[in-house]
C-alpha cells in the first residue's frame, strides 16, 4: 500500500471512531469490522492455531472496541490500538490455555492456511508434500518462539507495522522491538537451518 493510501485509510478510520465515540454509529462500527476483521482473524489465527480461538478472539476484539471506543485517542493510528486490544486478548487467552491445554494438532494440520495453500497452489503430489512440510516445520517454529516474539513476527511480517506500532502495541521501546526481533529472526534461523 502506498504511503498516500495509508493515509487516506488511517484517516478513515478516525473518521469512523469519532463516529463510533460519538453517536455509537452502528454504520461506522459494521464499516470498522469490514475494513478490518481478516486481519485481526489472521493475525489471531496464527498466534492461537485454531480457528475457533481465532473467531472469539476476533469477536471479542470489536466488542471491546465498541465498549471502550471512548477511549480511542484520535492522535494515535486506530490499527495499533486495535492490535493493542487484540494482542491483550490473545495474552489472556494463552495464559488461559496453559492453566488448560486445549490444543489439538490434528486440528491445526487440517486448518493451517499455509497448509491449504500449499495444496491448492503446487502442481505435482512430490511438490505438494514437500511445500506442506516445510509450512509445517515453520508453523511449528513460530509456535516455539515466546509468545511475545511470535507476537512481534506477526505483527511485522504479516500485518506490515513498522517497528513503532509494533514497539506501541507490545509496549516495548523500539530498540527492544528491534531486539527481539532480530533474536527471534535468529531463532527462526537456527530452527529451520536445514530447510534453508
């Protein structure tokens, strides 16, 4: 997206968050959920590897911000205190799921958009498999990064925020946003060495 396009987005979705904090617009909250919910969906899919936490999380992500839209401040970019929200609620959710594991990598392996992906855009079976176990094996070293690495990547690579949005929605200084980056880049490195 050009800089001039971004703008113009950021600029709309102040417009519709004033709206939403000043009328509870319900127009401008349905307008707010279209512009954004694939990749709030993405984002907590690939933190939590199931679909149905990544549905609740995305729900509850633009229920918070219908309740607390008096507390968006105008000055700040509407994308990272939505991530803001969403990163607070994958946390909660992942604090949750160590006091009761729910995983199912079954369920993973046969939802994983990397590994849909591989299957509809490879032209032979040896290819196929070859791109599904390495989407495998990166799905599976980004879920052995700490939690706020994987977070991090996510954000940086998939939802393309510079290292100030990452450092606000992390509260982080963007040095230390920098650092664990590298770190984890490193890691991901060092994991993954021998499909490289």
């Amino acid at each position: 997206m050009q800089q001039g396009e971004q703008h113009s987005e950021d600029a709309r979705d102040k417009e519709l968050m004033l709206l939403l904090c000043h009328e509870k617009d319900e127009k401008a909250m349905r307008e707010l959920i279209e512009r954004h919910q694939k990749a709030v969906y993405a984002f907590a899919y690939r933190m939590m590897g199931n679909t149905d936490d990544a549905e609740d999380i995305t729900q509850r992500t633009f229920i918070r911000v219908w309740k607390a839209a008096h507390s968006y401040e105008p000055d700040a970019q509407f994308t990272t205190w939505l991530f803001t929200i969403t990163k607070n609620l994958v946390f909660n959710e992942s604090r949750r799921r160590k006091r009761k594991p729910t995983f199912s990598l079954d369920e993973h392996e046969e939802t994983s958009p990397a590994l849909a992906q591989a299957a509809s855009t490879t032209t032979s079976p040896q290819d196929a498999l070859l791109h599904q176990e390495l989407s495998a094996q990166v799905d599976k070293a980004l879920e052995a990064l700490p939690e706020k690495a994987r977070m991090a990547v996510q954000l940086r690579r998939f939802q393309n925020m510079s290292y100030e949005e990452i450092a606000h929605i992390l509260d982080t200084s963007i040095s230390a946003t920098k650092s664990l980056l590298f770190r984890a880049r490193q890691q991901l490195k060092q994991t993954l060495s021998r499909y490289l």
